[in-house]
C-alpha cells in the first residue's frame, strides 16, 4: 500500500463570469514510506490546488485520493499527517507555544507530551526565545518556521508541505532541508511543492514536474543527474603546469591513459551536467 495515493485527480473552478479554470486534468502519482517526494511546478500550475485535494480541503471533481489507504473524505486520513500551508496564517493573539498547545489538544496528545514536542519542535526551529511573544509581532520567515514546527507536532507518519522554504533566510532553508532529510532516516513519507530545483536536488528522492495541471515528468533524481551527464571537467599537473580540459563521455578513458603515457597527474575528474533547472525549464517550455 502506498501511502500517497492519487488517481485520476481532476479539479476544475468556475471562476468569476463563469469562466472554466482546469487547474488539475488528471493526476495520477503514488509515494512510498521513507521517501522525499518534490513536487516541482511554475506558478499557476495546480501544486497548492493537488496539496488542498490531499489535505480533503477542496473536493476533486474527479479521481480519488488516499492518505495511507483512507480516502480523504475521511477525517481519519489526516490522524498521521503534519501539514504546512502556503502561506500559514496564525491566530495572532496566541504565542507560538499557546498555539502549538491547541495544535496539540487538537490531535488529542497528552499536555505531557505537547509539552515535550512543542519544546522540541520550537527549539529544533529555532523558535524558543520567541515562544511566549504573540504571533502578531513574528517576521515572515519566524512565521513559517512556525509552520514547520506545527507541522512536526504530533510526529506523523506524512508530511504535506505548500513551500515549506518560502520566505525562509539561507539558515532557515538549510535547516528545514536538514529536517526533511531527517524524517526520511526515520521512514516517514515526504511530500513538499517548490519551483525551486536545488531544493529538489539537494533532498528528494523523486520529482515530479507538474505543468498547466498536468504531470509531465516523474523521475528519480539521481536518475536524472546521472543521465544528465555531458562530459567530464579533467584537471591534470606536469612540471610544466597546470590544466584543465572537458571530454566527453566517450573520450575519458583514452585521455586518462594518454595523461599517464605524458607522465601528469590527474588531480581532478568531475562530471559537467546539465542540471535539474535545466530539466525543468525545457519541460516547461516543451509546451
Ligand atoms: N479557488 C479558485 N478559484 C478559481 N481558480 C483557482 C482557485 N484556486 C486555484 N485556481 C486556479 O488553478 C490553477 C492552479 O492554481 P494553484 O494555486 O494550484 O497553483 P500553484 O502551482 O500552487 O502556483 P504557485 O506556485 O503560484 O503557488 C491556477 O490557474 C489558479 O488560478
Ligand atoms: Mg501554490
């Protein structure tokens, strides 16, 4: 059993003068335990639109979704799901500990327990000194953070994540990387939306590319950089210096004898790809 599992996902708004919005045309996609799946797409593409489907927030107009085995029509289905919105808005008179003591009661934890985690999640967010200061005076990124640390509550099983980096200082994207990495280690399901492809590339270990409502492209990661190899970056020292050449593919092995026939050092040998972004950008504009 996969424990996110889209079929046949479509949603279409009737948007003002009745105008017709296909955001979603038929997703299909299923993600496994102890997997980081990035869900890459431009703006408009229908990323928070199939994350409100999987969260039971907006209802398909067709298709199925299920959250580990549950259908999303049923409350139970989100029982073992941490979820961060796009753009999380707070109750802004609570402080971040009052709230995560609701978000607590609300999952049914024991205070014993919401104490212990919401400690943990705060401290672990960076968020401590400001854990008895209102909501209303938090930055935008303290903000987020904040919604990383809710999402973290209650230690579910899958994680549902709008942007979890947006607004978020280089610090605050590494460390959400590095909490991401973290629950993978512990078997847990990641799900998370970007148009970013370096976060993709630095934690997940499949992307699928959503474009105009559809998916595109679902592949490993590391599948894709490995064949997006186009040659190798050759560094080499003799006496007479240092150099640096770029052969392809085919050609490494004769330039690496040859090298030693000449009698220098290769010092450096490092693949030259085309990167994710480039992946990206030609899918999107492959129309
Ligand atoms: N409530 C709504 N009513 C009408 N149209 C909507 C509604 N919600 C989303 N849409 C449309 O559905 C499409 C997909 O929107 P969605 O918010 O899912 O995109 P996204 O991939 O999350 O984009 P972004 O990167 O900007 O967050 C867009 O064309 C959007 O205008
Ligand atoms: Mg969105």
């Amino acid at each position: 059993m996969k424990v996110i599992d889209i079929q046949g996902l479509k949603k279409s708004f009737t948007g003002k003068r009745m105008q017709r919005v296909e955001a979603l045309k038929g997703i299909d996609l299923q993600v496994g335990r102890g997997e980081v799946f990035g869900f890459l797409g431009p703006n408009g593409a229908g990323k928070s639109t199939t994350i409100k489907s999987l969260m039971g927030l907006i209802r398909p107009t067709a298709g199925t979704v299920r959250l580990n085995g549950i259908d999303v029509h049923d409350p139970a289905s989100r029982r073992s799901v941490g979820y961060l919105p796009e753009n999380p808005a707070f109750y802004e008179y609570l402080s971040a500990q009052e709230y995560l003591t609701f978000v607590g009661r609300a999952f049914g934890m024991v205070p014993q327990r919401v104490k212990e985690r919401g400690e943990q999640s705060l401290r672990r967010l960076d968020l401590w000194e400001a854990r008895s200061r209102p909501i209303r005076g938090y930055s935008k990124g303290m903000v987020q953070r904040l919604g990383v640390a809710q999402a973290l509550l209650h230690d579910p099983d899958i994680y549902i994540m709008d942007e979890p980096m947006s607004g978020l200082d280089p610090l605050g994207r590494a460390l959400v990387k590095e909490i991401i990495r973290e629950l993978r280690g512990e078997g847990k399901c990641v799900f998370f939306s970007t148009h970013i492809t370096a976060d993709v590339e630095a934690v997940c270990d499949r992307v699928g590319v959503i474009v105009n409502g559809a998916l595109r492209m679902v592949e490993r990661v590391d599948r894709i950089m490995a064949e997006g190899i186009t040659g190798y970056l050759l560094r080499s020292r003799s006496p007479a210096g240092e150099r640096e050449q770029i052969v392809t593919v085919d050609h490494l092995s004769d330039l690496l004898s040859r090298l030693k026939e000449e009698g220098q050092t290769v010092t450096l040998v490092e693949p030259v790809r085309k990167n994710l972004e480039q992946f990206f950008l030609d899918i999107v504009k492959g129309g």
